[in-house]
C-alpha cells in the first residue's frame, strides 16, 4: 500500500511539475497564453475545435473495469464528419485522473496531432486512415468489441426496407421526415459463385462490399468469409442468418443484410454522404500534394515568377513591376497534352500600374530586342531578346514550329559599350557572343570547331582575329575575344 501511494505522488507530482503550458480555461484550449482551439463534454467524450471551428474531432475516454490500479485508460479518436476513427494509449508523463481534457491535448500535443495552430489535420486523417490500434481488442476482447459496435448500432435504430434502403433514426437530411442512409443490394450472380451484397450511401458511393464464401478484393490478400470489406480497406466479421425468410424472400426480413449494415454503421461507418465527403477531402488533399510539387518545381526551375524589376521595350521606354519569364515546363501545371516547348524562352509578362492607377499586364516579345532585369539577392540580373547564329537545333525548332522565330531572351553575364557575353538559361556552358555591328548574337558552342572557327571569321569579319589563339568555351575566354576584337579589330 506504501508503494501504491508513492508511485501515485510520483505520477502526481510530474503531472504537476511538467503540465505548465496548456491550459484549459472555459473551453478555451491555451497554449503558452495563445487560444488554440476550443473542447466541449466531460468524461468520457469530448469535442474538439479548431479555433475557426472548421475542424472537430471527439475524443473518448476508454478503460476497462477491474483493471489493475493505476492501469491508464486509452483514447478513441473521431472524425464526426466521416465517421473514421482510431485509438491510441496514454503515453505523455502529463497524465492526470482529475484532468482529463487537458491530459488528452497532451497526448495529441506530444504525437503532432495537436501543434501551435490547433488541430493538425493532415496527421489525424493519417491516423485515422492507418491500421486500426487495436487497443480495444488487446484491452476488451473481439466479443467486448462487437458488443461495442452493436450499442452503437442500436443507437441508429436501423431498418431496411423491400428495395434495399436503409433508414435510421439518426439520419440528417435536409427534409427531416427522410430518414434514408444508404442503399444494399444482393450482387447476383457474384464473380465466384457465391452470395455476395454491396452496400451503398445516398450518392451512390460504395462503402463496403460482403462476400459469403472465398471473396476477393482488390488490393486485399486475403480471402473473405462472411466478411465485409470497406472502400478503406478495413475487414469486419458479419454472419450469414438465412431464418428472417422463410415462407418466401423478403429484404426487409432478410437478417444477413441487417447484420451487415449494422456492423457497418456500429464500426464507423454512418452512409448518408460519407462517399461524398471522403472524396471531396481526397480531392482537396490531391490539390494541396499538386500546388506543393508545383510551387517545388518552379523554385528548381530557370524560371523567373513575379520578381520585380523592369522591362526596356524595343523604343527604349522602360515600365517597372513584377516580372515573370518561362524558360522551360514544369510538369505539374499540365495534367495532360504536351506543352509547346517552342514557346519557352521568348516572352516576358510585366505587371504595372498605369498612370489611371489601374493594374495591367503586357507582354514583351523576344524577337524585338526587349530587355529585362530582375532583383536577385540584392543584385541587378538582366536578360535581352536576341537572334542567333550558329545553334542548328534552335533553328530546326523554330522551322518545326513555322514560327521562323530565331530569337530568345539569354542572360547577360558581361557587357561593356555593346560587347556582350550571354548565356541560355537552362544550360550554363551554352555562350553567346555579341558585337555591336552585328544585330544577332553568335553561338559559341554549338557546332564543330572548324564550323566554329567558320562562324566567327564571318561573324567578327577581322583577317587579323587569330582563332586558335582563344578559348571559345569559358566565359574568361570570351571575355579575352571581345577585349582583343575591341582593341585590334574595331577601329
């Protein structure tokens, strides 16, 4: 008893010493001061908010009679929206017997399920989708179980009638008199022969198909009898009883389909438009996966979104704002198709408030010469629209597209009075050379070096230029090209 009592004023103690940052104070969930979210109820069930409201689960305080002393309860969490649930132990050392509303935020607290912002949604519908605990099971029995499930059944006060609807008392439709959840029907004949009944909500989504006899789902490996298995995966035991009909079949006498829908229902799952719903949170979280891959795919991409800088248009005017330019694709903006990747490279949009004060966009064209430069970690990085020579693939593709467009916006890496280095976006050993006596700008290492040293003679026009004097390949040998052309060949 001695020992009882110490290892009570211990777990006591810590409770006291270490429960510090949660408060609870008129179902005001607090956390360092800040409201977090919102709980309702008393022991065993509470309701939890998020503090917009947008979000509730219950939490259900469980335990078993005659357990030995100082044996913690477990919890069973909910999504009332979508009937799933799941359980989990008390493991956080902040338990307390006289505070259970606060005990629970611990424990979600300490599993990410609770965080600074309320609820965390993405975790608990993890959860809720993952392998049920099972503590009831360990902690009940299989028997306890389905006893659990059948109160909740009864609380449904189910019924079925000739055409296979399925009603409960606890039906919420927008006409109060319907009491209609949901639909079974027998699938005759079933794919093996044997007897086999579908269930489904009031949109026709399917919850739960049961097999009689050696049933094979998609996606389970493992045969069904006398088992239903849900849209989620999860298997639940329903016995086959053929003693409702015996003077001739009737639905509504049929005692195996009552037996299905209420371990249905009993284990979570309450039809009406649950199909609906998990579908419309599997859509949203498709959205949510789909914007965040794009977002990563640009900020990894040459492409330039909404930086601010300005644009020179081929009249030398000059309009300021935020700038975005495409130089490639990003694979998940297109669900379908295929991009024209002839376009990438040759416009840039400029957003800019005109002199009525109202928002406008304009695009500026490669193939005319604009210039724009972008803010970069505190530098200046500038781009010009330019035609080029010496590059055989860009013109193959600008023929294939029947654009005959040769031009592109390249980034500048040096420039002095019209001496220009410039690069392609998407490939930093690609060099360009322009000199101000010519309009396009020269390809450094696109062709063969003997087409190489071919272009340039044309293109620089100096019989002194010596070629094998110069590395085209790096920008400090362009650089040493340009000086020297300046020095010996332009005057």
């Amino acid at each position: 008893m001695r020992n009882y009592f110490l290892t009570l004023f211990i777990l006591l103690y810590t409770v006291c010493v270490s429960a510090q940052k949660i408060k609870i104070e008129k179902g005001e969930i607090k956390l360092d001061e800040k409201t977090v979210g919102y709980i309702e109820g008393k022991k065993p069930i509470f309701t939890i908010y998020n503090v917009d409201k947008s979000y509730v689960i219950t939490a259900e305080i469980k335990s078993v009679s005659n357990e030995p002393s100082l044996t913690l309860p477990w919890i069973e969490i909910k999504d009332e929206a979508t009937g799933k649930w799941n359980e989990l132990d008390f493991k956080s050392r902040k338990f307390s017997a006289s505070n259970y509303d606060r005990s629970i935020i611990y424990e979600l607290l300490d599993r990410n399920y609770f965080t600074a912002e309320g609820l965390n949604k993405d975790e608990i519908d993890k959860f809720l989708d993952s392998e049920s605990a099972g503590i009831s099971a360990k902690r009940l029995g299989k028997q306890n179980v389905i006893d659990q499930a059948n109160k909740i059944a009864d609380t449904y006060q189910l019924s079925i009638d000739d055409a296979g609807t399925i009603y409960s008392m606890k039906a919420q439709n927008q006409d109060p008199l319907d009491k209609r959840i949901g639909y079974i029907k027998v699938i005759s004949p079933a794919t093996n022969g044997e007897l086999q009944y579908e269930v489904v909500d009031l949109d026709n989504y399917r919850i739960a198909t049961w097999f009689a006899k050696a049933g094979m789902a998609s996606g389970y490996d493992k045969l069904l009898n006398q088992e239903l298995i849900t849209f989620d995966k999860k298997v639940f035991k329903a016995a086959f009883d053929n003693h409702g009909n015996p003077m001739g079949y009737k639905m509504s006498k049929d005692i195996t389909a009552m037996n299905i829908v209420r371990v249905l229902v009993g284990n979570g799952y309450p039809l009406q438009h649950q199909g609906l719903v998990l579908v419309q949170a599997k859509v949203e979280k498709q959205a949510q996966a789909s914007a965040e891959k794009i977002i990563a795919e640009r900020s990894n991409s040459a492409n330039i979104y909404e930086k601010n800088g300005y644009v020179i248009n081929e009249k030398g005017e000059k309009k300021s704002g935020p700038i975005t330019a495409e130089f490639e694709s990003i694979k998940s903006e297109y669900s379908s198709g295929t991009p024209d990747m002839t376009s990438y490279g040759k416009t840039v949009t400029l957003k800019f408030t005109n002199e009525k004060g109202r928002e406008k966009t304009e695009n500026f064209k490669s193939k005319s010469g604009t210039r724009f430069c972008i803010e970069k970690s505190g530098q200046e990085e500038c781009y010009l629209g330019l035609k080029t020579i010496g590059n055989t693939m860009a013109a193959a593709g600008s023929l294939n597209s029947l654009s005959f467009d040769f031009s592109s916006f390249y980034k500048i890496l040096y420039e002095e009075n019209g001496y220009m280095i410039l690069v392609d976006p998407l490939l930093s050993s690609d060099f360009i050379i322009k000199i101000p006596t010519q309009e396009k700008g020269l390809y450094a290492n696109k062709s063969s070096n003997d087409k190489l040293k071919k272009n340039v003679a044309e293109y620089l026009k100096c019989d002194s230029f010596v070629f094998e004097n110069y590395d085209f390949k790096t920008l400090e040998g362009l650089i040493k090209v340009l000086e020297d052309y300046k020095n010996n060949c332009s005057k």
